[in-house]
DNA sequence: TTACAAAAAATAACACTGTTAACTTACAGG
DNA sequence: CCTGTAAGTTAACAGTGTTATTTTTTGTAA
C-alpha cells in the first residue's frame, strides 16, 4: 500500500522537473529571462503547481546559488591533494575557483548580486559557509601547517576571497565574457602577490 | 524670437525633472523599484513623455551609472596629492574608493552588474575608460616616477581594481550594509599585499 | 482674429511579469 | 457508490516596459 510513497515520489518528480526546466531557460536564455510561466509551459503544467513546491521564483534560482556554491567548493577540493601545504596550493586554487567562475558562468553570476537582493542572500545560503570553512582550512594549512583556523586565517580568506571574485567580476564586466591573456596575466600577478604578502 | 531656446530648455528642464525623479525613487527604494510609471507620476507627466528623453529604462540607470564612475574618479582625485609620489597614495587611493563605495551604495551596485546585463556596458560608459585613466597613471606615478603608462602600470591597475571590487563586493553581499571592524581590517591587509607585490 | 500645420502630450493598448483566490476535477478510503 | 481531500485548473489582480493612436496645445502665416 505504498500509495503516499508513490505521491511523494510523483512530488518530488514535479520538483525536479522545475529545477531542470528552469535551469535550461538560464542555460539558453539567461537568468533575466527565466519566468514561471515559462516553466510551467515548459513542464505542461499549470502556473500555480510551482507555488505547492517552491515559495516563489527567488526560491528556485537560490536552489542554484546553492548549488554552485557546492559545486565551487568541489571544484576546488578536487584538484588540491591532502599531503601539500606549500603556498602553490593557493595558486591551484586560486586557478580552479577562475575557472569555475568562467566554464559556469550563469550560475557564478546567480551566486553573486546579480538577480538577487543582496543582503538577504548569506542568510539563506548555508553553503557559502561550507565553501568558506574550505578555504579557510587551506589557508591555515598554508600559514602554519596546523589545522585549527584562527582569526588571521579567516581574515586571508577573506582577502583571497575578495581578490578572486573581484578578478572575476571585473573580467565580467569590462571585457568579453571570456578571459584573454592579459587577464590571465593579471590573475596569476593577483594571486601572486597574495602568496607574497602571506607568507613573508 | 528666441522660442526655440524656450523650448530646448524647457525639454532640458523635463530631462532633469526625469532624472531627479528617477533618483529619488532609487534612493527611497532601491534600483529594483524603479518604474517608468512611477516616474510618470513623480514628474506629473504621462509615460510616453520619457520616451522622447530617454530610449528605455535601462538608458536612465546608465545615466547614473555614468555619473558614478564620474564622481568615483573625482572622488578619489580629491584626496590625493600631486606631487607624492609614494606608495602611499596607493592606500589613500584604495581607501577612498571603498569609503565611496559604502557612502554610494545604490550607485555603485547600479556601476556594477546589478540590473544591467554585463557586457553591454563597458561599451556604454566611457567614463570608465577616464577612471581608468587616472588609477592607471597613479600607478604609473608610484612604479618608476614616471608619467608614461605602460603594460605592466596597465595590467597592476587591473588587479587593484579587482581586489578593491571584490572586497567591496564580498563585503555587501556576505555580511551587513555597513563595514563592519574586521573587514576594515581586510582592506588594509589586502592593501598592503599589493603595494608589498608591486615595489618589491 | 482666424485657419492651419506641427509639435507635444495623453489615452489606451500590447505583451509581458509574479502571485493568488476561486473553482473544478481526480482519486483513495470508508 | 459516495464523500472528502488533495491536485490541478482557470481567471484574475496588480504590476512591468514599450508603443500606436488620438487628442490637445502651440506657433505661425493669412
């Protein structure tokens, strides 16, 4: 008699079906251009049976500032390894979080201002918490090999953080959406002079 | 007979009712409320009206885009000295731009990507190039004394604008409106890393 | 002063948006 | 088979940017 278990499984297909149709309308339109009856259209369904699973629109495209934040921090830890603590570890890192930003770009621009209020969003976002526990970690590693993040750490993440999403944004709004030589440049010279202040 | 002198300042006195218009809903309530009707309403003149002003919406709000990277220039001009030459100039120039930034809010998220699409703009706003302009020759000024602009002055004036952006940036969105102590903290830290990287 | 052309402004519409109240249909349990 | 609940629908509300059409105003020449 698994009835309600078949319901809740139907619910959480209606669900998914949002969180995809909504994101192939960003991936081929852009964030601007999502709208809910463009979903439901694209779900064949009515408007309002997106309102039984999300609170409203901003509740989907958070789902995907989530997301990214997940997928940055993954990104990330995949290509560091557990044994190095040098400070080349921040350049890797440094590298790995531009990437992201560009081979993704709608989503890195949904997971900052663009779109949403700004102050509301750390709030409702506890990944950003687990990417910045990350970061941190790495940083302290690099400072003192120990893992007990202090408050010197936070406040280098912090900076790091800043320069690369600054480097990031930038790109984004002065050039081309894709990055050339000379902005590869000025990241590496960034991140390099990071590395520099932090270990001296 | 100087009926069209008349009539030129009288669309030049609708303009700038528009735009004050405009200004002030941005300030009361934010960029996202911005509406045409609602400045229809303000200025006591039907919709169409601003139509023969401004080209769209978005036209308006590049308008105060311009105007911050003006004042955002000439804000930072202000508190340098022409004939220092240190690199201290570089910290004033820095803390300026991030105390312009917290003082302008509204009009530094409109400058930067917050509803406007991102590429469009740099092509929009010359007056980026002329904010530019200057932060690069100050670093000219502090590399080698010199007035001539050259690549590498080019490519350090990038990364301190991007880290300056992106603490500002990190800053708005992460914690509250107001700069708190430790992020002051972060800016000087950051500061003082790229002036280290660049006189070494 | 009146007639007329041209410029200015207003009305009203189009095609959207997010959101929700009210109604209808489908369906499981008694 | 009937009934109550839940799922899904239609239709509406209150907006949005933008524009075609119509009206009003205004300056000039007869």
């Amino acid at each position: 008699m698994g009835v309600l278990e078949r319901k809740l499984r139907q619910k959480e297909e209606v669900r998914n079906s949002i969180l995809t149709a909504a994101w192939s309308i960003i991936q081929t339109e852009g964030w601007q251009a999502l709208s809910i009856r463009k979903i439901a259209d694209a779900i064949e369904y009515s408007v309002p049976v997106i309102y039984n699973h999300f609170e409203s629109k901003e509740a989907i495209m958070l789902e995907f500032v989530k997301e990214g934040f997940r997928q940055l921090r993954d990104h990330i830890q995949a290509q560091l390894s557990e044994e190095d603590r040098s400070c080349q570890q921040l350049e890797i890192a440094g590298k790995a979080y531009w990437q992201f930003a560009f081979a993704n770009q709608a989503t890195y621009q949904l997971m900052f201002g663009m779109g949403l209020p700004p102050c509301e969003r750390a709030r409702q976002v506890p990944e950003i918490q687990s990417f910045s526990t990350m970061l941190v970690s790495l940083i302290q590693k690099v400072i003192d090999h120990s893992n007990q993040p202090d408050t010197n750490a936070f406040l280098k993440f912090h900076t790091f953080w800043s320069i690369l999403h600054g480097l990031v944004s930038i790109q984004m709004i002065n050039r081309s959406a894709t990055p050339d030589e000379l902005s590869e440049l000025v990241l590496e010279d960034a991140i390099y002079g990071f590395i520099k202040a932090l270990v001296v």
